[in-house]
C-alpha cells in the first residue's frame, strides 16, 4: 500500500528507470507508459512464483492537484494488472493493463484504458561500469459516455552507457500527440481531436564533476532532432532541434549488490 504510491502499470518511471538516469527530460511518452507514478492511494496485491510475478492494483486514477505540498483524497476507483517476467537477471519484461477513472481535471468526464508493454536489459562489468536499455510501448484509449476513442500510441527505446563518471546515451520516441495536447491553432485545425505523429531522436553525454554530502553534481550536454508528419511542418519546419547544456544535482546512487530496472 502506498499515499502517495505506484500501481502496477507500467515500468518503473522514467526518473527513477536506469536507462533513462542520464537524460534530465521526462520521456515524451511519460503519459501513455508511466504517468501513474504519483497516485495519491494505491492498494497493490502480488504473487511470486519462480520467474514470474504476477500484481493487481485498486488506486486513485485522477492525478494529484496543482498543490503538490498537500495531500489529495483517496478514491479508490481504478484498477490495474501486470505481469513481470524475469527469463535472467539482466533482462525484465513486463506487460499490463489499467482502467484510470477521470485521470485529467480539465477532462473530468474522460477515462482511460491503458495498455504497456516493456523490455528492460541491463548488464555490468565493474563498480559503476554498466549498459542498459529499454524498449517502451504504451497505448492510450480515452472513454467518454460510454465511448471508446480510438487508441493512440507511443514508442519509446533508449540506452545508457555509464563509464564511471562520464556516461552517453541516447533516446528515440514516437508518440501519437492530439491537436489539443499540441495547442494546435484552432484556425488551422479545427478541434477534431487528431492526432498527429511525432519522432524524437535524443544523444548526449555528460560527467560527474563532483560528489558533495552524497549528492552528484554532473555537468552534460544534449540534442535532440524532431520529426513531425507533413501537416505540421508549416508550424515547427521540416525537422527542428533542440540543444541543452545542463548542470544536474541529484542523490548518488546507493551502493546495492544488484541495480534497480
């Protein structure tokens, strides 16, 4: 059980997932594979049997307020399945299945079906030497009085190469995104809540400049280049980049026998 908590749906959350601890971006696909990270009342039940896991979750399906200080009200009404996998110790598949009741304010009438599936593969070679990667897909199908939209799809693969203090690593996304979501000019697209494809292709590298009271201070560099489909050029060009030059403080990593996937 957890208040706040993490029901079974999805893979473990993009801030907190091994493949993705390099890259200071939440993923582009967070809401359709692991937004469910920051339930307000989560009650979960598992069984474990060799290399299986099989979890159910009842939670909160609307997402927390713009109060993050203050705690919301737990609900109680969603529901969630997942099936984990473990074939070896570097590798972790899971699969699962959630019904989220009213998960947006602004569309407290919409629910949503979600469906994730996931590949996780991590390997070692010394203290602080790893690679590891994911391969993400995440579908959302919205419900409003009794209808089912159709779904809309992300794709997410992404790998981390940690040398000790420098690391690279790379990310690609395909997500599905809605005229709204995109705030797309309602002159030029009137809202008939299409979706549009966009592909992201992220690299970078960063370095750990130093480690101060158990907190890293590490110093990268990042670019990403964006493929939107045909009817989006006008608006963002035919393919746009980004760049960033970041300095990250965060909390080392606890010295453990295995790494969290």
């Amino acid at each position: 059980m957890g208040y706040p908590g993490e029901p079974a749906i999805g893979l473990v959350t993009f801030m907190h997932r091994i493949s993705a601890l390099p890259n200071p971006d939440a993923a582009l696909g967070h809401h359709w594979q692991d937004a469910t990270h920051i339930t307000f009342g989560v009650a979960t039940v598992g069984l474990r049997y060799k290399q299986f896991k099989l979890e159910g979750s009842n939670f909160t399906g609307r997402e927390p307020d713009e109060h993050r200080y203050g705690f919301d009200r737990p609900r109680a009404d969603s529901w969630a399945g997942r099936l984990n996998w473990n074939p070896t110790p570097a590798l972790a598949l899971q699969v699962s299945r959630a019904f989220i009741k009213s998960p947006e304010q602004l569309h407290a009438d919409e629910d949503v079906k979600r469906t994730t599936a996931s590949v996780i593969q991590s390997n070692q070679w010394g203290e602080g030497r790893y690679i590891t990667s994911a391969l993400v897909w995440g579908m959302n199908q919205h419900v409003e009085d009794g209808h089912t939209d159709a779904a809309s799809h992300s794709v997410l693969a992404e790998t981390n190469v940690q040398l000790g203090k420098p690391a690279v690593y790379g990310r690609y996304e395909f997500v599905q995104k809605s005229d709204e979501e995109l705030q797309l000019p309602s002159r030029d697209f009137p809202p008939y809540h299409q979706d549009f494809n966009v592909h992201a292709l992220t690299l970078g590298a960063n370095y750990r400049v130093a480690q101060v009271a158990n907190t890293d201070f590490t110093l990268g560099a990042q670019a990403t280049v964006y493929r939107p489909e045909a009817g989006l050029k006008y608006l963002y060009g035919s393919t746009p980049v980004s760049a960033q030059v970041y300095l990250r403080l965060n909390p080392s990593m606890m010295k453990m026998g295995k790494m969290r996937m």
